[in-house]
C-alpha cells in the first residue's frame, strides 16, 4: 500500500499538525502496551498511516431472507463463513445490495472503519479510524489485534465477543496506567444503551430468529419481522438517549 506513512515519521514531521502529531503518539504507545501488556501479536500492525479519500476504508452488506432474521452467509477459504459480505469500493457493495434486494431479501449496507487481514498483511492505522476520538481509536486497535490473536472459523459471534472483551479491558488498562481513569466513565457511560438493550431484549441477544418461528401466515411473518425491527431501532435510539443523559 503506497499511500502508508509511518506513523514515528509522522510524529517527527513539523508539518504533521500538533493535535494529529499527538494522537499519533497515543497511538503507538497504546500499540506498545497491546504488545507488553496485553500480549498481543507483536508486529508492524497500527505503526503505519494511510489517510483515505473517504469516509469508510469498508463496505459490508448484510442481508436475511425476507421471511427470516437468518443472516445469509458469504463462505471464503481462509476466514471461513461469515455473516455479511465485505467490499472496499462502495460502488460494488451497493451493486451486491441491489443485486440481494432484487432476488427478495432484505438487505442493509453499513461502513466500516478497520478491518484486519488477521496477521497475514501489516494493517495500518486508517484515516477512518480516527472519526470518534483517541481513546475509540486505541480501543478499536486492541479489538483488530485480538482478532490477530485469535480467530475461529465459521464463528463471527464468538471472534466478536473475543475481541470486543479484549478491547473493553484492555483500553481500561491503558487509560489507568495513563492516570486516566476518570475518562473510561464516559466510555462506559456510552456504552450503557447496549447493555441496557441487551438486558431487556434477551431473546435478540441469545437469537433472533426465534420470535418469527411460529405459525403464523406469510402476511404474518412478513409483519412481525418488521415490527420487530423498528422495535430494535426504537428501542436503540432510546437507550442511547438514555446513556447520553446519564
């Protein structure tokens, strides 16, 4: 990838704003804490820059039959099966997304800001990345490592529950030995709508398929799985709002 700076060469450029020259200090402090303190890979990950031209280095599009809440799966060799399909050009993203819609399911595309090549390539640190502040940058750092770390196979639920823990934890960690901890109360704070949605939708968190697996009609099925998606939505906006007043 030609576009990539390192990131100390960054640092020591005059020409590299104060602000960024500082955040790119966090960063490789929190890249050598992941390593001597977190245990993960050691290697040229995350020291390296690339500033992108657009909003999302990633496109994936997520997609489940129109009577089902079942994701439809996208199969590769080496990160086995997976429950959306990713691109890194927008334009065939929303090709595919037609494409699903058109043969009758239904479908959602969402940016991406990182993603990880899980230790086969050095992944930098996008432009992408920095969009919701340092301490959301080093946290989404440690989750990509831990992906690095471990990954199992045909198991998105688990690879993401892995990484998002080791994440949780780890930034914690980092913020305390920075005499910071005061900062992840805000962070937690933020968090709270999700725990908040979990906790009272269990039967979202443990399966969503269940609640259209009943016998019902097609006009019924079709109508319950939309009111159960802009229950999800409601009740995501109002959680949020929720955790932003506390």
């Amino acid at each position: 990838m030609q576009l990539r700076k390192p990131i100390d060469t960054l640092i020591a450029d005059q020409n590299t704003p104060h602000k960024q020259r500082q955040l790119f200090d966090i960063i490789l402090q929190a890249r050598r804490f992941a390593s001597e303190q977190l245990f993960l890979p050691e290697n040229n990950s995350y020291t390296s820059y690339v500033a992108l031209d657009k909003d999302y280095v990633v496109w994936n599009v997520f997609a489940t039959p129109e009577l089902s809440l079942e994701p439809v799966k996208s199969c590769f060799l080496i990160v086995g099966c997976l429950e959306y399909r990713g691109y890194f050009a927008m334009e065939a993203a929303r090709d595919h997304a037609l494409k699903l819609q058109a043969d009758g399911f239904d479908v959602f595309l969402g940016g991406v800001a990182a993603y990880s090549t899980l230790g086969w390539f050095d992944d930098p640190v996008f432009s992408s990345m920095l969009q919701h502040g340092k301490w959301r940058t080093v946290e989404t750092i440690f989750h990509e490592l831990a992906h690095q770390q471990l990954y199992i196979k045909n198991d998105s639920a688990f690879n993401e529950a892995f990484a998002t823990a080791v994440a949780d934890l780890g930034l914690t960690e980092f913020l305390a030995t920075q005499g910071l901890e005061q900062e992840n109360e805000y962070i937690v704070k933020d968090k709270q709508w999700e725990k908040s949605f979990h906790q009272s939708h269990p039967e979202r968190a443990n399966g969503s398929a269940r609640p259209l697996r009943k016998n019902l009609t097609r006009s019924g099925k079709a109508n319950k799985k939309t009111r159960s998606a802009e229950e999800t939505q409601r009740r995501v906006c109002i959680d949020k709002k929720t955790a932003s007043a506390t």
